[in-house]
C-alpha cells in the first residue's frame, strides 16, 4: 500500500472531499459555499484558416504586410477570434458564431478588433478580463519578433496590463494544415471575473 505523506490527500472518491474540508478546517481554513469564492471564470478559444488570396495578414490586432491574409468570414484574425471565443466561453455566453453568424452581412476584411471589444463587453457580469494566454500554430510566417506587438494590441483592446497577456509561437512541429504552411490556427485561455471582484 503506497505511504500518504502528511499534507497530500488524494482525492478520488466524493469521500474524499470530505476529508480534505476536515484537513483544512484543522489548518484554519475554511472551504465554504460557490457563493463565498471568488467569482473567477476560465474559458477557452480555437479558431483556424486557411491562406487565401491578397494581403496583408491580419494577426494578433496587428498587420504584417509581407504577409498573404487568411481567408475568412471577417479578417480572419485567428488569434483575437480566439480571445473572443475564449472570452465568450469564459462568459458563458456562446461564441462568435452566434454573435456574428457567417449568413449575416459582413464587410470584407471587417476587423476583429471590434469582435474583441464586444466579448469583453458581454453582459450577465462576467466581463472583466483578468488574463489571457494564446498559443497561434503555423509554420510561417516566422512570428517571434511581432509577439510583443501583438501582447500590446492584444492588452490595449482588453485594457489588460502587458503583464496579464501571452502571446506565443509554435510551427506545430510541422504536423497538419498549419505546419505545411496551408494556414494558422490559434488557441486562447482566457480567466474572467465577474464585475466588482
């Protein structure tokens, strides 16, 4: 039978649970009811397109001009979709599909920016972005010296400090769609609270 070490419950069975109230009522904390936590959400983002024609790409809330653009229902901006949906996800209030359907009328190349601002702007309370963490896969273009201008677009539409948003790079190791270079996915994490805490 493996030893317990004093202070590492495992929890498997709702038993346990009950255990672990009583270990941490002996240490002087207390586990309460939901309504007694903190009112922290986490939702999580995916949003992937194919290179069409033209240019420039829009990624991240920035522009890169050498770029061919994704083809997609607004300016297939992979990375800021995500947020939205990470966002909305967090928010539990759908995604960007419902919000903005693919059969509702929509401007070529419509900013995403604007879908952001919206997500965080939800409703039902659960609008305050605490952070964000998004990972964008594709094999080009090469990524790493836009990151920060994309961290700093991406904090100014949420009106979060630099230091509460992650942007990174991956090729995905050169594996599917994005790592022939065919297009760019992007997944986001996005922590919410609700307002007033």
């Amino acid at each position: 039978m493996p030893s317990r070490r004093r202070g590492n419950l495992k929890v498997t069975l709702p038993d346990d649970l009950e255990r672990v109230a009583a270990a941490l009522a002996r240490g002087g904390r207390t586990v309460g009811p939901a309504a007694a936590r903190p009112a922290v959400r986490v939702g999580i983002g995916d949003d992937g397109h194919p290179f069409g024609p033209g240019s420039p790409l829009a990624l991240g809330g920035i522009t890169i001009d050498a770029a061919p653009r994704l083809h997609g229902h607004s300016d297939g901006d992979v990375a800021l979709h995500a947020v939205c949906d990470a966002l909305l996800g967090a928010a539990g209030l759908g995604d960007l599909g419902r919000i903005f359907p693919p059969a509702r009328p929509r401007r070529p190349g419509s900013p995403a920016p604007r879908s952001s601002r919206s997500a965080s702007a939800g409703s039902s309370g659960w609008v305050f972005p605490l952070s964000v963490d998004v990972t964008i896969i594709g094999a080009r273009p090469r990524l790493a010296a836009r990151l920060p201008e994309m961290r700093d677009a991406i904090g100014g539409l949420l009106s979060l400090p630099v230091d509460r948003v992650n942007v990174k790079a991956s090729t995905g190791n050169l594996a599917g769609e994005e790592g022939a270079g065919r297009g760019i996915s992007a997944r986001a994490v996005a922590v919410v609270g609700e307002v007033g805490t």
